[in-house]
C-alpha cells in the first residue's frame, strides 16, 4: 500500500495536543507537588505561568483564567458594554458572539477577507457608529490581522476598545511583535485543540494595570482585600494550579511548535503548488503564522464537502473549515436575529469551500506527504487532475 492509497485508512488527525515523554515525567511531579501543597488555586505555579506568558507575549501584566470566553467577558465587562455595540467578523467562533450578548452588548458581525480568512477591515470600518463600544480583531488559523496597525489607529482615533482573539495566535508576530502584545487586551484559549493547552483554559493580557486589577478580582469572584470583601460583579474564573503547571510546560515548547507547524505548511505548499483547483494563500513576509489551522481554498466548482467527506471516509484524512457555517449562519443567532443566507455573500461563498488539511505540533513529514498524496487522489478522482 502507498501514500494516498483509498485503502490506506489510518487516520491522520486535523488537530491534535502535544506532550512529550519528558513533559509527562516532569509534570507528574510537579501535580504531586501542588496536590500535597494543599493550594490548589492562585498559587505559586499560576503567578509563574502569569510571569512566564507575559514575558513571552511581551504585555505588562497577563492574567489566567479558566477559559478564552472568560478572558473575553472580562474584557467587555471592564469596557462597560451593556447597551453598546461591539463589532466582530462572521468568520469567528460562536463562543465569542455569545461572549458579546452575555455582558450585556449588541454584536455587529462584519464580511470577512477572503484572502486572509480574518474580518474584512473596512467592512468593520464602516459599521462603526456612535454606539459603538469597541471591536474584537480575530487572528483567524494563526494569521495576525495583517491590518491589525490600521484598526488601532482607528480604535484610538475613535476612542473605542480594541480587544485581540489571540486563541489561534500563541507564538505569531507581526513586525516582531508578538500577538497578545498588539492592542489594548489580548485573549487566548487554551482549549485542547490549541497550539498550547491547558485542557481548558486562558489567559488575559494587557498593558492596563487597571484592567489587570479588575480580572484578578473578577475571575475570583469580585473579591477586594479578602474573600469576604466582594467589590466588583465577578464569577469563578480562575486557573486551577494543576492547569497552570500544565500551561507552564506548554509554553517552554510553544516557539519550537510554531516552527515546526511552518515547516510542516511549507511541505504542504511544495507538494500542493500549482494546482488549479486549490487555493493556498500567501503569508505576507512581515508576519509570523502560527499555523493553528492551514486553510486552503478548493475552486467554486468542486463540491467541496463530497471532496472533504471522500477525503476522510476513503483515505481516513481528517480535516475541517474555520468556520463553516460563519457565525450569522448558526442556528442560535438566525432564531436570535433572524439573519439569513445572503448577509455575508463573501463569508458564505468563501467558507464553503474551504478545506483545513491536517496540522498540528506532533504531526510527521509522512503524515503530511499521505495528506497530500490523498488530497490528490481525490481530485483526481473528481476529475481535477
Ligand atoms: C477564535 C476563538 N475565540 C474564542 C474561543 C473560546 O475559547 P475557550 O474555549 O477557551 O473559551 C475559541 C475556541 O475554542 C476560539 O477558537
């Protein structure tokens, strides 16, 4: 049997965490360590995996908590948004719409750009009104908004908060800087598909030391000086010590992942170049993906989800689309707001046809060439090559 055989049906993950023998040893001990401490919460390894994150990010203060959803209600909890709008692409996890309606505020999702998957810059522009509290920017598969400099100018001109979904983003840089480090606060997920993870997980970072203030108290429950002194509406956000020391380890292996996710989409690209049927989009030279997800394009005309389904049933290929359908699609938001086919043409008829090969930190130069024998043998057995 060769790579690309029909019948070759070992599965090759889309995502998939990385712990090496070394890590598991090493933090078998220290989850000894933190269950005989008897401290389970706010401890020594969470302040050390705060200081570590930010250190690495390049903010002032980062904050962990329990999720990226709480990172992000934290966030709009500070700015006050009840009652305000806050603008965000389509292309986006759901989670952070619902982030938006939980604090009180009015989503206003926005087209995104088909030629980096993020939201559509002056699309987002133009929906700007005087109710307008901010805008969250997404780094969509890892790519940093190429116009993330734009957007600030913008956000300061107008005074409105920009808050940056760094959950696909550990590890990039625009211009040398890190994401997390670009706006006013910076949110990451540390879900079990991420480029780091915690299990479940997250992290708030910003150059605002109130606003650092603010979540220490907020994920604690709003505490002031003690438990008993409750000053701010809070919720029990906070990073277990085991999470933390989970984080911590994830994070000395985070620059070495990203790289080798690089050189993993970089096979890709040589394997899959100069195929009429497939779109690979260009990083522009200024920025460092982090490769969370490597989103390709299949051309209109191929039906993209017999191709993707031939390519995991037949071949055992794993693979996805971020995100289909976009958010103004999902059943929850057309019930809420009564949106429909039509709102976001260029959404709609990019996000169908995408396809997300296999990536992740631990996948091997076979994994990716069988990826790419297999992604051919389907064209070719829809006719494409
Ligand atoms: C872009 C984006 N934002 C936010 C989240 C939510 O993260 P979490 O599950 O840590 O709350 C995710 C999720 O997985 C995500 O992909």
């Amino acid at each position: 049997m060769s790579v690309g055989d029909k019948n070759n049906t070992e599965r090759v993950a889309a995502a998939k965490p990385l712990f090496s023998p070394g890590d598991i040893e090493r933090l078998k001990e220290t989850f000894g360590e933190v269950l005989e401490s008897g401290r389970l919460i706010l401890g020594e390894q969470t302040q050390g995996f705060e200081e570590e994150f930010k250190t690495f990010v390049g903010a002032e203060h980062a904050v962990a908590v329990s999720s990226c959803t709480a990172a992000i209600q934290i966030a709009l909890r500070y700015h006050n948004i009840q009652g305000r709008e806050v603008i965000l692409p389509t292309n986006n996890f759901v989670g952070v719409v619902s982030a938006v309606i939980a604090e009180g505020g009015q989503p206003v999702l926005a087209e995104m750009d088909p030629n980096t998957f993020c939201g559509d810059t002056d699309d987002i522009i133009a929906r700007i009104t005087d109710r307008t509290a901010g805008i969250i920017v997404v780094h969509i598969a890892g790519l940093i908004s190429p116009d993330i400099k734009r957007l600030r100018q913008v956000c300061d001109e107008r005074g409105l908060f920009l808050l940056e979904d760094a959950s696909h983003a550990h590890g990039a840089k625009i211009d040398g800087q890190r994401s997390g480090a670009l706006t006013d606060v910076g949110c990451f997920s540390f879900y079990p598909t991420k480029i780091l993870t915690t299990c479940v997980g997250g992290m708030l970072t910003t150059r605002n030391p109130e606003l650092a203030a603010y979540a220490r108290s907020v994920r604690h429950h709003g505490v002031g000086g003690s438990l008993e002194d409750i000053v701010l509406l809070g919720n029990n956000w906070c990073m277990s010590e085991l999470h933390a020391a989970l984080g911590r380890s994830q994070l000395q292996q985070t620059d070495a992942n990203v790289d080798h996710r690089n050189r993993m989409v970089a096979r890709y690209r040589q394997g899959l170049q100069d195929k009429a049927w497939l779109t690979i989009p260009v990083c522009p030279d200024n920025i460092r993906h982090a490769y969370y997800k490597f989103p390709t394009l299949l051309a209109p005309e191929v039906d993209c989800l017999g191709f993707r389904r031939m390519l995991f049933e037949d071949y055992g290929i794993e693979n996805g689309a971020i995100y289909n359908p976009p958010c103004h699609l999902q059943p929850v938001l057309r019930q809420k707001y009564g949106f429909s086919e039509g709102l976001f043409p260029v959404a709609e008829a990019t996000l169908s046809r995408q396809l997300c090969p296999p990536i992740h930190s631990g996948i091997t130069e076979s994994e990716v060439d069988r990826s790419i024998a297999s992604i051919i043998a389907v064209a070719r057995r829809f006719g494409l090559e």
